[in-house]
C-alpha cells in the first residue's frame, strides 16, 4: 500500500489533523489496515484517490439511502448555493422540512433543527430534564447517542450499577446521573427505576440498535419502555438518528406502532449533508427557548443547503415509497451472503429491519451488547480486507451496519454475495 495515494494521503493527514482521521472509525484500525480516501460517489458506488470503485454499503454512514449523488439533491444543492450558503437567520425551507417531518412522524408536533445527531441527542437530554426537573437518565450498553459526557458512560461491573466514565474528560459527576440497563431486557430497566424512582428524566433508545451491529428490539420491548414511562412520569427519547426514514417512511416509531415523547434525526434528514433534529410533544418542546426557559441555540441550524437536500430526500422517498423493494433486496442480500460465508465453514449470525443488516461473526443469538461482543473481530477485519480487495465496501468495523440504497441493482447484490464466497480464500 505504501506507493498508493490514499497512503500518501494517510501520511500527509496526520500530520495535521489527530490520527489522520475526523472521526475515529474511519482510521480502519479495527480491521488492520489503512483507510481509503474517496473521492467522488455516484448511485451505488464509490471511488478512491487511486481510481478505484467500489460497491458501497456505507453510504455515509446511512444517509444515502437514494444513493450517491441523486440528480435531483444535486441539482436542489446548487440552486441553493447559487442564492446563499447560510444567513443565521429563518428560511422558508426550514418550514417545510419541519412540516414534512411532521407529516411523516406523528408523534413529533414541533421539531428543532441542529447541526448533528450529537447535539439532537445532547439536546433532548437537557430538555427532558428541564421538562422533569429529575436529573438521571437510563441508556442501555452498547447504544450510541453521539458523544455528548451524559452518553459516554460504560456499565461497570454489571447492568444495574452507577455509570463510570468510558472517555477521559468525562467527570465522575456526569457519569453518576447516567444509568445502564440491558437492550432487550426489560426488568434490569425496571430495577434502575425502583432503585432511582422519582430522579429519572428521561429514557434513552435506538429502537434498533444500530450502534452495536444491527440489533431488532425483542417482542415487547419497545412497549415495555412506554409503559414504564408513562407509569413513572418518565420522557421516552426514541435516538433515530439512524433509523429515521431508513427502516420505514415513517420510522422505527412506525415500524414498531410505539409513540415516544420526543425523537432525534439526523442523517438521511440532511441528505447527506450535516443535520441533526429533535422533537416530539408540543407541551415538551415548548420549554426550548425562546418559549420557555431551557436554552439550545446554534449559530448554522437550519442550513439551507441541508434544509433543501433533507426536504428533497423525503419528498422523493414518500412520493416514490422505495421501501417495499428496498426490503426485498436487503432481504435477500442478508440471506445470500450469510449463506456464501457459512458455505467458507465461518461462524455466523445476520441481522436486519429493513436497509440496515449486519454480519455477526458467532455462532450466537445476537440481542444485546453482551451477545454482540461475542462476535470475532479478527475475522471480521479478514472478511472486510478480502471483500475490499474485491471491490465491496464495508464498515470498517464488526460493530457497524451495512446499507442498502435504492441504486444497489440486482447486479451489484449478486457481486457483493460472489465476494463473499471469495473473502476468506
């Protein structure tokens, strides 16, 4: 790799910017190897500094779910540009992304825009304690909400213990008000609130974890959350950062018929470009300022290159409703490439709702964090480098999902399962 020019790159980039890379999981560390620099997308592919292409299950991390590039974002993008790139003040496009996101989430009555799904995350947790006035929040392991200090907790020695910090940076203090439960297991949440009864604000979920490879919420697990919330006078905070628009046009929320009190979004909501949103119950996100007293402000909230991009990408999944056939393909993309590495003799277990699936390399039932782990990450970093080398782009770790866009053809599915049966000779 040394004579290529992602490698030329990877040298160059960190010497200014902390370990080469803006975010961690793009260093490939977990797999062993380098990271590819790209440069340009277009559908369902990809291309590298070298001019390589590559079949893309990435997809920025999930929001391209109408592929790289889609004509008309593209040409929305521009038009806006051509007009301006930011004001710091309103715009009608702000407006109709807001009443489109309503339209197509009933549960949310008033939404705000950010900038990212981190602060979505950081501004829900403020404001479900300022509506309370309790100071703890449940999470549960293995669920990732951004890294905001309150979600970068581990749960110690077990599920019901006090959180400890999981970065350093982050005080004892703050991680003393987050409490960890089990994915999927409703009475280690009930034991936290018995123990803490009357200090919760808020309960914290991906409906579908995302964040720990693909995980589906067990039969009544999401309905267990909204009972013990309503039971408690608990804020129920669905993180859909990921899964908004991606398992169904309306939602996980949708998917799974459960009502939270207030839901974040992120990613397809931008278009692919950097956006983050919150909202939920009218009498909730009335206490954001300048209504009431909890304070959220952001210099580029409501960007109007992501409000068109955002708007442009929902008005075309609910006009053209690609999710029938987005499950058919993932459906049998999931079932065939399980299958091409259980024919190479590897220990497996596939995962998928809708676009988002996940290749566990164990033998187990894969429902929460502590299954999820058991997975072989040594394997998986064998089968990303071989399919790679292929021509087929994985997230660079075990812990991620793949993604499948309306631009994967039939074609493309039937490669990406030919290299998995090659992946590990």
């Amino acid at each position: 790799m040394t004579d290529t020019k992602s490698h030329q790159l990877f040298l160059r980039a960190q010497k200014s910017i902390p370990g080469g890379v803006n975010s961690p999981v793009r260093a490939f560390r977990s797999v062993g190897r380098e990271p590819l620099f790209i440069t340009r997308g277009e559908g369902a592919y990809i291309w590298d500094a070298d001019g390589n292409s590559y079949i893309d299950y990435v997809g920025s991390w999930g929001p391209h779910i109408i592929g790289h590039s889609h004509p008309m974002v593209v040409e929305a993008i521009k038009k806006q540009a051509s007009l301006g790139t930011s004001f710091g003040a309103p715009t009608e496009l702000e407006i109709e992304l807001a009443e489109l996101v309503r339209e197509l989430v009933p549960s949310i009555e008033l939404v705000r825009m950010v900038s990212s799904g981190t602060e979505a995350t950081i501004s829900a947790i403020r404001l479900a304690r300022g509506f309370t006035g309790r100071d703890k929040v449940i999470k549960f392991e293995g669920c990732y909400h951004g890294h905001g200090d309150s979600f970068l907790i581990k749960a110690g020695s077990g599920a019901l213990t006090l959180g400890a910090p999981s970065s350093p940076g982050v005080t004892p203090g703050t991680a003393k008000d987050t409490l960890n439960a089990q994915y999927n297991d409703l009475p280690s949440v009930e034991a936290l609130v018995g123990s803490n009864r009357g200090q919760i604000a808020a309960i914290i979920v991906e409906p579908v974890a995302g964040n720990m490879g693909v995980v589906p919420p067990q039969p009544g697990f999401l309905q267990g959350l909204r009972e013990i919330c309503d039971r408690e006078g608990i804020v129920l905070i669905f993180d859909e950062v990921m899964t908004g628009f991606r398992v169904g046009l309306h939602c996980a929320q949708g998917l799974y018929g459960i009502k939270p009190d207030l839901t974040t979004l992120g990613k397809i909501i931008g278009g692919g470009l950097p956006v983050g949103a919150f909202g939920g119950r009218r009498d909730i996100m009335e206490m954001l300022s300048p209504l009431g007293p909890v304070y959220q402000a952001g210099t580029l909230s409501g960007n109007p290159l992501a409000m068109v991009a955002g708007l442009t990408t929902l008005k075309i999944l609910r006009d053209e409703n690609p999710y029938p056939a987005l499950e058919k393909k993932s459906s049998l993309l999931a079932q065939h490439i399980g299958e091409a590495v259980l024919s190479a003799g590897i220990k497996a277990t596939q995962t998928r709702v809708g676009s988002m699936l996940c290749l566990f390399f164990t033998d187990k039932e894969v429902t929460d964090y502590e299954s999820a782990v058991t997975a072989d990450t040594n394997v998986y970093g064998k089968f990303f480098r071989g399919m790679l080398e292929i021509g087929v782009y994985l997230a660079p770790s075990q812990f991620e999902a793949m993604f499948v866009s309306t631009m994967h053809t039939d074609e493309d599915l039937e490669r990406t399962v030919a290299a998995a049966r090659k992946a590990f000779e």
